[in-house]
C-alpha cells in the first residue's frame, strides 16, 4: 500500500464522523460506498486462493451463478445434440445454385499433443436468395481425400447437382485456394463450374512480380470485372492477356492458363457476379470464427471444436435464414433459372445435331 493510500482512508473516516465537513449528504454517502467497495476489494484478494481450490460445485455456488457440476455436461449434451441434427440435416428443401467453400486452422488437443486441424465450411445461396450454411467439418489437412468426404456428404443429404437433364443444381462453386479442392469438386459436383477467387488471383500475381510492378498488372486485370455481359467479359479477358504478353509473359500465360476459372461467373446474371466471384464473405465469416477460437486458445479436443463452432454457425445460419435482408434479388434468381434452361435447352439441341 503505498503512503497516498494509507493516508487516504482516516480522512475519509474522519469526514463522515463529522457530518459537518462533507458538502451534501450525497458527498457523505458516496464516501462510504468508496470504504464499503474498498473493503470487499480486500476481502475479495483474500479469498481468491480459497475460491481457486475450491472444488467446482462449490465454486459455482459461492460465485453465485447457480450451476452445479453436473449441470455442465447435461447443457453440453443438449448442445451436442442441436449441432448434430444441425450439420447432419436434410438440404433438399430447395436448390442451391452458387457453393463457397473456405477453410481456416484452429489448435486442438489430440493425443496429448497440440495440433493445427483444418476447419472447412461450407455456405450458399438458396433459389430463394438467401444464404446458408450447408456443413462443417474437421481434419488433418486439406487432402483430396478430405475435401472429397466433406463434399461426398453434401449430395447424401440431398444437395442437388446440376445435369443436363435438371440444371437446376449446383453450377458455380467458389473455393478457397487449395490444391486437394477442385478435384474434390470435379468428382463429387461434376455439372458445376469453378470460379477462382479474383482476390487470390490479385495476391498471386503480386508476390509472382513484387509489389511495385504488379500496380500495373492488377489494374488492367482488374477491368474484367467492370464489365456488364458475359460477351465482353470474355472479350476484355483475352485483350488484357495480349497486352500483357510482352511486358509481363509470366503473368500473361498465368491468365491464359486460368481463363475458365476466372470467368466461370460470366454466364449467371450480372447481379450475381459480385457475389460469386470471391469468396470474400466465407473468409468474413472465418475471421468471426477465430475470434472465438481465441478465446480458447487451444481446443481441448475435437468434440469441443463441433459444439463451439457448429453452434456459432447454426446462429449465423438461423440469422441469414430469418433475416428481412436476401443476399440475391427474388429478380435475378428468376433469371438464373431462365438461363440454365436455356442452355440446357441449346446443350441438348446441339447433341442432337451431333448425332
């Protein structure tokens, strides 16, 4: 206690044994709160060691919040349960025609050692226009193996698939920047598209040719996204990759490379193209999930993972689901459809001309 502290407190006791010397009766009362506040402070200090060895029952009682011991694993079980039927339900309630699929790593406890696990989720847009979290799960790594056992679920709970026969299904998927993934998604979702991320594709590019120079690659690259059809995407694509041929022909035979997957959003409505051509809003909703990781810091075990995280994604899912807002006008899902019927209707007449 230092010489100011100690000198402190007889004054104040000398100022409300004499009434006199305090201004207002309120001065006085506060006063007595400050001793009274100061005086459970201390008892508090030296309770602590007291309340850290006591066993947990006591504990929660003493700290007044009610819960015994054997409440804990009884509210873990009904929180168990909900994300359980939550990640192992039915998703054929409607289709689903754009699929983002990120990824993050989360420390857990396994086998008496720390290890980074992948968390890999993923999320769409119903017909309706509302997005969704579709599924969740926890690995290794992010293997091929992994990422096709993770997409193999979707469709065995009823996700439908575009076909030629009904495209109304999965057509465009934006994944994350993983090898294993796309020929996860080719083998699982053979009818859909593959949209490279355009953010990923900037950061490539960049640390391919520094910093500097890639100002004036990504500009120019950048105007393939300004465009208002899929006609002059395609068009402004291929000028973009000749004018970078001879200043930059890495970058250049990286876009050449690369077309179907970065134009995959030019045949969905223009409206949709914001929304599909980065998976920006997955990697939202990673942040918000390693803001709560870090909280914990260190998973106890991989149960611990599900009940957090699933949990803190059926509350984002139950928020999009009711939510006044739609991510995709009812509008331009109408036009969706129209378009895959028409180029189901074209793919179809033209196989009968082949033949």
């Amino acid at each position: 206690m230092t010489h100011n502290q100690s000198g402190l407190t007889p004054l104040i006791s000398e100022v409300l044994a004499d009434p006199d010397r305090a201004h207002s009766d309120v001065f006085r009362r506060m006063l007595q709160a400050g001793l009274q506040a100061r005086s459970t402070l201390k008892r508090r200090r030296g309770s602590g060691p007291a309340v850290t060895s006591a066993p947990p029952e006591r504990t929660t009682r003493r700290n007044g919040t009610g819960i015994s011991r054997s409440t804990v694993p009884r509210i873990c079980a009904e929180i168990d349960e909900a994300v359980h039927d939550f990640l192992h339900r039915r998703i054929d309630h409607t289709w689903f025609p754009h699929l983002v699929l990120g990824a993050t790593y989360l420390d857990v406890r396994h086998r008496g050692r720390v290890v980074s696990e992948a968390l890999v989720v993923a999320t769409s847009v119903s017909s309706d226009g509302r997005r969704e979290i579709l599924g969740m799960a926890l690995g290794d790594a992010q293997t091929t193996d992994f990422w096709t056992e993770f997409l193999r679920d979707l469709p065995d709970r009823r996700l439908k698939v575009a076909s030629d026969a009904d495209p109304l299904g999965v057509t465009l998927v934006t994944p994350d920047a993983h090898a294993g993934l796309k020929a996860a998604v080719k083998a699982i979702l053979p009818g859909a598209g593959w949209q490279r991320c355009r953010d990923h594709f900037a950061r490539t590019a960049t640390q391919k040719i520094g910093s500097a120079p890639s100002k004036p690659v990504n500009a120019p690259i950048s105007t393939t996204f300004a465009q208002t059809t899929s006609e002059t995407v395609l068009a402004q694509y291929k000028a973009v990759t000749d004018s970078l041929r001879s200043p930059f022909p890495q970058i250049a035979a990286m876009l050449e490379t690369a077309e179907p997957d970065r134009t995959g959003f030019a045949p969905s409505p223009c409206e949709h193209w914001q929304k599909v051509w980065s998976n920006n809003p997955i990697e939202r909703l990673n942040r918000e999930i390693k803001r709560r990781a870090d909280v914990v810091q260190i998973f106890p075990d991989r149960d611990s993972v599900t009940r957090l995280i699933a949990a803190l994604l059926q509350e984002q899912h139950e928020e999009w689901s009711y939510g006044e807002r739609r991510y995709l006008s009812d509008t331009s899902t109408r036009t969706l459809t129209h378009t895959l019927h028409d180029h189901a209707l074209q793919a179809h007449q033209t196989a009968l001309k082949a033949a």
